[in-house]
C-alpha cells in the first residue's frame, strides 16, 4: 500500500485534552490534501479529503459557523 507523507507533523484536535481518547488528527499533504485519522489507532490507513471537502466539514461542525478556525497548517 502507498502512503502519502504529510507536508506537516500531525495536529490533535483542539477540543481534545491529555486525558481524551476520542480524538481525530489532522495533516495537510504536499498537494493540499487534508490526512484524518484516528489517535486512538494511529496504524490504520488515514482518511483523506480534498481542501475543499475538509473546509465543508468544518464549517458544518464548528461552533463558529461558517468560520472553521484554523487548518492543520496554520497552526
């Protein structure tokens, strides 16, 4: 199986705390995918999208409406 290298290191999600297992990861890759994956099973095959889906997602899930906070890079 190939495996894209992520441009950056991976970011927790920032509702997650030291004591939280149920956390998503986040990556952006070179060509401007986005990298999702679980930290509780870090072996598993990470799910992609694409800049666009990832931002789509974001603003359906943040409590900031259609403002989604900052990507995986800008961090």
């Amino acid at each position: 199986m190939f495996m894209t290298l992520p441009l950056s290191g991976w970011h927790k999600s920032s509702y997650s705390t030291e004591r939280d297992d149920a956390c998503v990861e986040a990556a952006t890759l070179m060509g401007g995918g986005i990298l999702v994956r679980d930290s509780k099973d870090r072996a598993r095959c990470p799910l992609t999208a694409s800049p666009t889906a990832w931002g789509t997602f974001l603003a359906l899930v943040s409590p900031h409406g259609s403002q989604p906070g900052p990507t995986p890079t800008s961090r």
